[in-house]
C-alpha cells in the first residue's frame, strides 16, 4: 500500500516510503529506525551523523536480543536442571 501523504523530499526518493517500507516488514522501532536513518543518510543534514544513529538503534536492538536470549538460555537451564533431578529424586525413591 503506497502511502499518500506527503513527506520530506529525502524519504520521496524511491517507489517506496521508508515508513511504508517499516510497516509492511513488520519492524520494531529500533529496526525501523535504523532503515529510515540509513535510507535519509546523505539526503538530509550529516551522512555520517545519520549513518551514526542508525549503528545506535542497531546496536541497541542486538543488545536487547543477546540478554533475551541469554534470560531464555538460563530459564531453560534451570528448568531442565530441575526437571532432571525431580526425575532422579522419584527414580531413587522407586528403587529404579
């Protein structure tokens, strides 16, 4: 869906708004900013300005993946751990 309504001239340059762009990829905020920071690079203001926010929000998005991923690995350890030795404590008990 092409949008209509008007924008800078920076993010008119393609067949498609960036903002389109982020909402039919279905991206976050941070990835969304990174696409717009990284599509006006060089179009409006400083290049390397915009090319420094959009690292920013990237880096940012890696960092908030890496410690939910981390939390996930650790949940799931515990769990396992837990589960294993329950498993063992009713063996021990049945003898097996």
């Amino acid at each position: 869906m092409k949008s209509t309504i008007k924008g800078p001239d920076h993010y008119k340059r393609g067949d498609i708004q960036p903002w389109d762009f982020i909402r039919d990829q279905g991206l976050n905020y941070h990835l969304g900013n990174v696409v717009k920071y990284i599509c006006r690079a060089g179009h409006k203001d400083d290049d390397i300005e915009d090319l420094s926010k959009a690292i920013h929000y990237l880096s940012n998005e890696i960092e908030y993946r890496t410690r939910k991923r981390v939390q996930e690995c650790v949940s799931d350890t515990k769990f396992s751990e837990s589960g294993s030795t329950h498993v063992t404590e009713i063996s021990d008990r049945r003898g097996i």
